[in-house]
C-alpha cells in the first residue's frame, strides 16, 4: 500500500490540480449545450494550454531532475515521482482530445457543412485548385531536406510542424531508407479553404496538400511513407540578471535561444510508419513515453483556425456588447466623474473603452502634468501605449515594463524601444522581481486650482482585446490616500525605494503576503467570539501552503470559506477537522474567469478587495504586486450583491472540487438547486434583462450579511436620474 506522506493529507498535488482544469475546459468541448464552433474553441484551447504546459512546467519538472532535486512537492512527490504521474496524465488526456474531435466534433461538423476532407475524398474541381494553391503559394516557401552524412538532421524550431519522409533511392531499390524532412511553413493557414457550394465549407489540411507533392520535391528516390510531426522544446529563459549588462537585450538574446532549447515532446500521427517515429525519437534524444500519438491534426490548438474562418453566427455564442460607461450630468469629463465617486467596472459586461479613455485624456489634457504606467501584457496595436508616446511630447510620461512576461517578451521589447525614442522614461522594474501589477497614475492641476493624482487598479493587462473575453475589474480613482500610496509603488518600481507601510494597498513582495495572513487570522477571532465571519475569494489559482493552513485554521474555527478558484488549487476541501467549511468552486465558461476578489466579513464592517495577485508564491514572494481596497458604497455592494452570489449560485458551468482533487459539475451534485449560469446572468444584467432576484440563493455557501439592500447600484445614472439628483 502506497505510503501517505503528511503533505498529501494538506494538500493535492499541483500537476494534477493543472490537468484536472485542462480536463475542465475539454469538458467544454465535449458539452453538446455549447455551440458546435465553441467546442472547436475550447478543443483548441486545451492544446494550447497543454502546449504551454508541456514546455514550461513539464520542461521544468525535468531540468529539476536533471540537476539533481529530490526535495518533495505540495503533495509529498519527488520531481520524478511528480514527472511519472504527469506523463501519464498527459497521454490520457491526449487520447480523450482526439476522441473528441473524431467522434464529436468532427461528426457534427460535417453534419453542418463544414468538412475536413482526405485527398482522396477530393473531386477533380477542388484537386485542380489544391494543385494551384501549392504551386503559388506553397512550394515558394519550402526546403525539402534528406538526411545523410553531408545534410545532418535540420534545427527544427520549438512546435514547427514537419513532415518526416521515408526515403530510397530509386537507383538503389535495396539500398538504406533515408529520412526526409519538410517544415510546413508557418506562414500559412494550417486549413486549406477549397470551392464548395453556397454555405458549405470544405478544407485540407495543408500537410496533407504537400504530402500530395512530395514526389515533385524528392526526384530520385522512392517516397516509402510519411507523417506530420511537431517537436516541444524547454522554452525556460535561463540567464543570470545580476550580471546581464542589459535586461533588455540579455531577454531578446534569449526569446532566439528558446526556439531552440532541449526536445521534451514529440507528437506525431498516430498513422506513422514505426521506423520514422524511432528515428525522429533517437534524434531528439527522447524517452518512448516523450512521444505522443494523435489521431488526427498534430497540434490541435490550430483548430481554432475554424472559428474564425467559418462564418455561421448560428454556431456561436451570441453577440454581446458591453455595458457603456455614462458620464453623470455634473462630469463634464472622468476627472470629474471621479471627483464625485469611484468608478468599478467589470470587464466585459462593462465596457473596457473608459480604460483607454482614462489614459487617452490624460494624453490629450493639457491639465494633466505626468503620467505613470505599469505594463505586463498588452496588444501589438496598443492604444495605451500610443497614448503613452502622444503625452511624452508635452508632461512627464513614465513607463514600467516587465520584459519577462511569459510569451509577450517580443511585443513588450517593442513598446519599450518605441516609448524611449519618443521620449517616455522607461524602467524594467526590480530586478529579481517580476511587474505584475496594474496601475496608471495621473497627476491632474484641476480646474479648481488644486493638484491632485488620478488612478485605475486592475486585476487584468492593459489590453483591449482580451478584455473582451476575460472578467476582470477595474477600479477608477481619486482617492488621496489610495492614489498617494500608488505614487510610493512607483517610487519602488522606479528607485527601489521601500516605505514601512502601503496601506491601504497591499503590496507584494513586501506587506501582501502577512496581510493576507492577518486577514484571515481576523475572521478566526470573529468566528471565536461568534461574530459574522466569511471568506469569499476569487481568483486563478491557490497554491501558497501558509495562506492554505491558515484557511484550514479558520476553518476548524468556524469561518465559513468559500473559494472560486478557476485553475488550480492543492487544498483540500472538505476534509473532517480540516476543512469542512471550506468550498471550491471553479468556472469554465465563454468568458476567461480572470479577476480576483477577496471579501471579508470582518465582524459585519465588510471589507473588500481587489487585485492583480493570486494566492500563489510567486504572486506573493516574487512578483510586485498590488492589491486594494473597494471603498465606495455601491461599488461594495455591486460586488458583494451581484457579483460574488451570481458566481456562488452558478449550477451550470461550475465544478466543485472534492477532497482528493476531481472536480465534479455543481449542477450534479446540487439537484435541488434550479440551473442557473453566472456568466449568462451577468450578460442579461447588463443588458438590462435581468435583476438582481434572478439570483438563486447559493445552497452550499452562507453569505456574509449585505452592507446594502438587494436592490442593484445604478452603474451609469440616466439623465432622467442624473437630473433627479440635481
């Protein structure tokens, strides 16, 4: 019998808690509720999750073992314990991919009119035009390559996909096989668009179209077989800050060496001819259970090519458009609007557009006399960022980039490069120290003859785009204290300067994690002495051991806790005289569950914040964060009336997570609860379909008592209310 180790009675291991979400979302995939291109979007998703996961985590799990590590995870595993559960995991999660896509998926759409079709299946109309489609476009941009003692075995990039051909000369039909290889160029849509009838869709796959004509590209030799391949490589940066002479040029150095890191994964059809796949694995030096085999497209993210190319509304969510901000009849712009209340936004219901505005007036205002920015992901076509290089020409215009944003280094490098030619202060924040908070701070001598400071928080990146997908929450603010403790994270971003105390903000590295700690420590004492004590928290993962058994103490104390934790999370709750009163949900849904809320009861004077940090040691200990406070009244109540029930009600699309790690679908195990989606309510409200009563009451959790009525806060005030309030 297996031994339990005591860190696996605290906590479920971290690899399965991330293979449990990835299941999650190809749960979606295979929901037949959802639009038939949204589960073709949510199959992507999961390969290009686990891709990341694969060259990251994976990679990493096995560097660690190659230096030498044997210290235990979370979970009581040893790096090559953790590595063997994880590469199992992998291999059935691959099979359960491509049984969706081959018997779901794929069925459904042909039923639709959207084929993905094998040459053979091709007429002779749609073969003449695959035919010219090649000669234009394709064969331009190939290098078909053998492989002999004078052409060693080609550099293959991180996840290019190829073509492995078997070879034999035809002048020696006993002589040795050699192996071929073709890159597919990347330029290209993976999916061929052939004619078809009005309203249909037919493709090929483009590896399938140069397989068509590799006769053509290898004259001389015999084409025995060939298979679509794809290598994963390690794609961590290594370097050692300390002694890169420039941060910036040491990361671009890197992002090239990263196309070409140590093989970790090879994926190939599951067709292959066994002699190409043991060369392939020989040449990359990986072990048998490195390989993968797909029953269908290598690299399934590419699927999502469908989503976008075939235009059937009807096999979409519907359209939703975001909420818009209205300013109140006193606010001539947002710096009045704010000199009368706080602003909260959540993103996408609400509009993203007074974001950009924010930063976009600041530029244009000849009152605003500096502006700041934090910057950790955003768009290539960045308005914010050009608002940034518009204001350098007349204030003082401050930017703080972090070059090491896993994946948007490129795109960041070039905003940087751009804002010092024209002018804006750069900095790279602290060194050792990743900037993942969200902050823009203006300086503003307002009409009145008083200088004050402006500023929008976040929980998510400054980028347009994905706010139209990802809930986030944005909070718009003037508030003296609040705006004056941004100017001091500034000045540690900028000069490293540190002071004792950032509150009201918690601050990482330096307060935010014992802050945390006090916090929950305050709702033990409450529940101790029979006051109202509640934890709801929100966020992407949970996974910092000390914040973990201070919830279980709290637990054991009485506190009630509930947790909407979208990826993964190691505590287990209800454990008997662990964690019984502790709740896990996670959400999986259209939207990108991305913001994170933490509520207190705190005796009955509720307290709320917001912020850009999850409950993991890296957002605690490694990253410069901050979290803040939501003080404004009816934004307090917005948060805890609407938001935080319409989550903790959610039958539909959330997963409870039981004690030893599965999640299984609230809706199941909640029968008596009435089926009800948040993201779907959340929608409605914003369009002024729903209210507040449509909520059920969430049966599993004990919500804190409301500072406010039930009764909705007006986010945007009508003229006609606007004038009442006159």
């Amino acid at each position: 019998m297996a031994r339990v180790t005591q860190k696996q009675k605290l906590f479920n291991g971290r690899d399965y808690s991330w293979m449990q979400f990835n299941r999650r979302v190809l749960e979606e995939a295979e929901d037949a509720g959802n639009p038939l291109l949204e589960r073709v979007k949510f199959l992507a998703i999961t390969g290009s999750n686990l891709d990341e996961y694969v060259e990251i985590r994976q990679a990493g799990l096995m560097q660690r073992i190659e230096d030498g590590y044997r210290e235990p995870g979370y979970d009581g595993l040893r790096p090559d314990e953790s590595l063997a559960v994880l590469t199992a995991e992998i291999h059935d999660f691959v099979a359960a991919q491509y049984r969706c896509w081959n018997e779901q998926l794929l069925p459904e759409l042909r039923k639709q009119g959207i084929r993905l079709l094998e040459w053979k299946e091709l007429g002779d109309e749609a073969r003449t035009f695959a035919q010219g489609y090649f000669q234009r476009e394709v064969d331009p941009l190939l290098t078909p390559i053998s492989i002999d003692p004078a052409h060693p075995f080609p550099r293959v990039l991180n996840k290019a996909l190829c073509l492995a051909i078997l070879l034999r000369a035809k002048r020696r039909s006993s002589g040795p096989q050699v192996l071929g290889v073709v890159t597919v160029p990347r330029a290209l849509p993976r999916f061929v668009r052939l004619p078809a009838e009005e309203g249909k869709f037919d493709y090929l796959l483009l590896q399938d179209l140069i397989a068509q004509n590799l006769g053509g590209m290898y004259r001389g030799y015999e084409v025995l077989a060939h298979a679509a391949f794809r290598v994963t490589r390690n794609s961590n940066l290594y370097f050692e800050e300390e002694e890169a002479r420039s941060l910036l040029e040491t990361i671009r150095v890197e992002l090239h060496n990263r196309r070409k890191g140590d093989a970790v994964r090879l994926e190939i059809e599951t067709r292959a001819h066994p002699e190409i796949v043991e060369r392939l694995r020989v040449n990359f030096q990986l072990d048998a259970d490195q390989v993968l085999l797909g029953d269908g497209p290598v690299n399934l993210s590419r699927v999502m090519y469908l989503y976008g190319d075939v235009r059937r509304t009807d096999l979409k969510f519907p359209p939703f458009a975001p909420h818009p901000l209205h300013l109140s009849r006193k606010a001539a712009n947002i710096f009045d609007e704010l000199r009368l209340h706080d602003v909260v936004l959540h993103h996408p219901y609400d509009s993203y557009d007074p974001v950009v505005q924010f930063v976009q007036e600041g530029a244009k205002d000849p009152l605003v006399l500096s502006m700041k920015q934090t910057l950790y992901r955003t768009s290539q076509d960045s308005p914010i960022c050009e608002a940034l290089i518009e204001a350098a020409g007349t204030k003082e215009a401050t930017l703080v980039v972090e070059l090491m944003a896993r994946f948007d280094e490129a795109t960041n490098i070039r905003w940087a490069r751009s804002m010092e030619d024209a002018g804006v202060q750069v900095f790279h924040g602290v060194v050792g120290l990743k900037t993942h908070c969200k902050l823009a701070l203006l300086v503003r001598h307002d009409e009145d003859g008083v200088t004050r400071r402006y500023c929008h928080l976040g929980t998510g990146n400054y980028n347009p785009g994905t706010a139209r997908f990802y809930t986030d929450l944005s909070l718009l603010t003037c508030d003296p204290q609040i705006t004056e403790r941004v100017h001091m994270v500034f000045n540690y971003l900028t000069a490293h300067a540190e002071i004792d105390d950032y509150r009201p903000l918690l601050m990482a590295p330096l307060t935010m994690a014992e802050s945390f700690l006090g916090l929950i420590r305050r709702e033990q004492e409450h529940a101790q002495a029979g006051r109202p004590a509640h934890i709801v928290a929100k966020m992407n993962a949970l996974l910092e051991p000390s914040v973990i058994e201070a919830l279980y103490a709290a637990s054991k104390a009485g506190v009630q806790i509930d947790l909407i934790i979208r990826g993964l999370s190691i505590l287990r709750p209800g454990v008997p005289g662990l964690s019984e009163n502790i709740r896990v949900r996670s959400i999986v849904g259209r939207f990108l569950e991305h913001s994170r809320i933490f509520q207190f009861a705190n005796g009955g004077e509720l307290e709320i914040y917001l912020g850009s940090a999850d409950w993991m040691p890296r957002n605690l200990f490694e990253r410069c964060e901050v979290v803040f406070p939501v003080r404004d009244a009816a934004a307090k109540a917005r948060i805890h009336d609407e938001i935080l029930p319409a989550y903790l009600a959610d039958t539909v699309k959330a997963r409870l997570q039981q004690p030893d790690g599965t999640y299984l679908r609230a809706g199941k195990l909640l029968k008596d609860a009435p089926p009800f989606g948040s993201q779907d309510f959340l929608m409605q409200l914003a369009e002024g379909k729903a209210d507040l009563d449509a909520i059920p009451k969430a049966t599993e959790s004990r919500h804190a008592p409301s500072p406010k009525s039930r009764k909705r806060p007006a986010k945007s005030p009508t003229k006609k209310a606007a004038a009442a309030a006159d």
